[in-house]
C-alpha cells in the first residue's frame, strides 16, 4: 500500500484549485487596489510582469508629457500618481483580472496559483518602483506653500523641476535660477542672485553685485498683500542681473528688515539665494549661503498655477 502525504505549498510552489465566486471579486479587488497581484491570484505571473512594466512606461509617460506640455495630467488634480491615465489603468486591469477567473470558473478550468510570498513581492514591488521614481527620477514635482517668491510664483503653484529628490547636489545651476534647496529637513524655493567669490550688498532694497548696481525698473504696477503688518499693496520691480537675467520682485515697504545687508563674499561652494518677494522671505539673509550640496534641484516650469499665463513658464 502506497501512503500519500499532502503538503503546503513551499516558496515558488503553486497551489491548483478551481475559482471561487470570491475568487473572481478577489482578482477584480486585488488588481483594482494592488495590481498586479490579481494576474497572481489567477496564475498569471507573465502577465503581471508584463503589466508591472506597462504601468512603468504608463507612469512615465505621463510625467513626460505634463513637464513637456503643462499642465499636463494637472488638468485634473493636484496629485499626478492618483488620477487620470493611472487610475483608467489599474481599472481595466481589475476588471481583466476578474474576467480571467469568471472565465476559468465557467469552463472549469483550475487555475495554478503561486505561493503567498509571490503575491506578497508584485505586491510591493510597485510600491518600491513608485518611490525609486520618486527619489531618483530627474524629474520632480513641488508645491510651493508660502508667498515668498511672489510675484514670481504664488502659494499652490506646482513646480516642474530639474533633478532627483534623492540626489540633492547633483544639479549645478547657474545665476538666476530659482531652485529647490534644503535646510535641514525644509526644503526651500528661492532664486540664485550671486554665486561663490561675489560680494552681496543691499542698499534700500536694491541689490548690487561686485560693487555694480542690479538694473531695477518700476513696473507700474501693485499686489494686493493680504499679509498682516504690510502695506495694502506692494510694488512689483524687475531686475536684471548682470548675466541678462530677467524676473520681477516684490517690495512691500521702503524699510524691511533686510533692505539693508552686507556687504556680504560668498563662500566657496555656495550660491547667494533671495526670495523675489524681498520683504518677506526667509533666504540668505537670514540663513546664509546655500551649500552646492544642499542645491536638489532648478525650475525648469510652472505646471500648475492659479494664473494660467504663468503656466509653462520658466520662472
């Protein structure tokens, strides 16, 4: 007599067994909210790598055509990785998934399913992939949260900018661009005025750099400042530096804090940095020079902005 003795499924082992009903809603649920895990639960493990890799190229290609052609998937939120492309196809995913089961259900078919650490690595692996993109990918995307780099930008503007969250330092810029930088945990957005070896001094709220006046011409125009302790409206100006870059700034009242500084030799390795909103920014001024190391990114476009003119424009 031949004794048979039954086992659990090891790693890498499948189990084989004919769908359930709640085999069917357990494929649709898991690809819809995991995928591609319901391709998994099916025994599909082709599919989901096939899938993993669409949803890749998906992902990408969105990020792509919103930093070539912003808005981009702006137009409908405020958080690209949870709407538009993505969710359409995670959708039609769950739904293939679930159909795969019906099918094998209805025709009888056993489906060989994979072990639970199989489901458990698709599973998370979409989730490493999203946060490697999110650290490393050149392309990044910020919101700003304060007023200082109006008129520039405005709170709730979302900025495209060039270079990895990850890899702070990486990115060189130059003088004139606004950047993202850190200081300690916050990261900041301000514009580079004066690089290493220059000297900063302000004088009334005007800027000079070696020695040489900033050009600043009035624009004619005022902002409406709903911050308490300024004036009702400040008055819009545009620089020009010495390289020929051009950008508006903000006066809120003829004797800041900060109207006066300097003058002031940038350090080796450092960038001189001013929020364009010169009476309300908390930059250089008042935390010195910012290291090349602490540098993790330059504007390259405004994505999304309350002000559609200024959408698609280097800041």
């Amino acid at each position: 007599m031949t004794e048979a003795v039954l086992s659990s499924p090891q790693v890498g082992e499948v189990s084989t067994k004919r769908p359930s009903r709640r085999g069917v809603v357990g494929a649709l649920v898991l690809n819809l909210l995991l995928p591609p895990v319901g391709y998994v639960f099916v025994g599909r493990v082709r599919l989901a790598l096939g899938f993993l890799a669409l949803l890749i190229v998906a992902t990408l290609a969105v990020l792509g055509w919103t930093f070539h052609a912003p808005p981009g998937v702006y137009r409908w939120a405020d958080d690209a990785s949870n709407v538009g492309p993505i969710w359409i196809l995670n959708v039609a995913a769950a739904l293939h998934a679930g159909w795969i089961a019906w099918r094998a259900r209805a025709t009888g078919v056993a489906v060989k399913r994979p072990n639970f650490l199989v489901h458990l690595l698709f599973a998370v692996t979409p989730l490493l992939v999203g946060l490697g993109l999110r650290l490393f990918f050149p392309l990044s995307a910020y919101t700003i949260p304060s007023a200082a780099m109006i008129p520039t930008l405005t709170q709730g503007d979302i900025l495209g900018v060039y270079g990895a969250r990850g890899l702070c330092g990486s990115i060189k810029p130059v003088v004139g661009d606004v950047i993202i930088h850190r200081a300690g945990k916050v990261r900041y957005v301000k514009r580079i005025v004066a690089r290493a070896g220059q000297i900063v001094t302000l004088r009334a709220g005007v800027l000079s750099i070696d020695g040489r006046v900033v050009t600043r011409r009035a624009e004619g125009r005022s902002l409406p400042i709903a911050d308490g302790g300024y004036s009702p409206n400040g008055q819009v100006y545009r620089e020009t530096l010495p390289g020929g870059r051009s950008y508006e700034t903000l006066d809120l009242v003829s004797d800041g804090e900060f109207d006066d500084f300097g003058p002031f030799t940038v350090p080796a390795g450092a960038w001189f940095v001013l929020g364009d909103n010169r009476d309300n920014s908390l930059d250089s001024r008042a935390q010195g020079p910012v290291e090349q190391k602490d540098v993790c990114g330059v504007v390259t476009k405004i994505l999304k902005s309350a002000d559609a003119a200024h959408v698609g424009v280097r800041p």
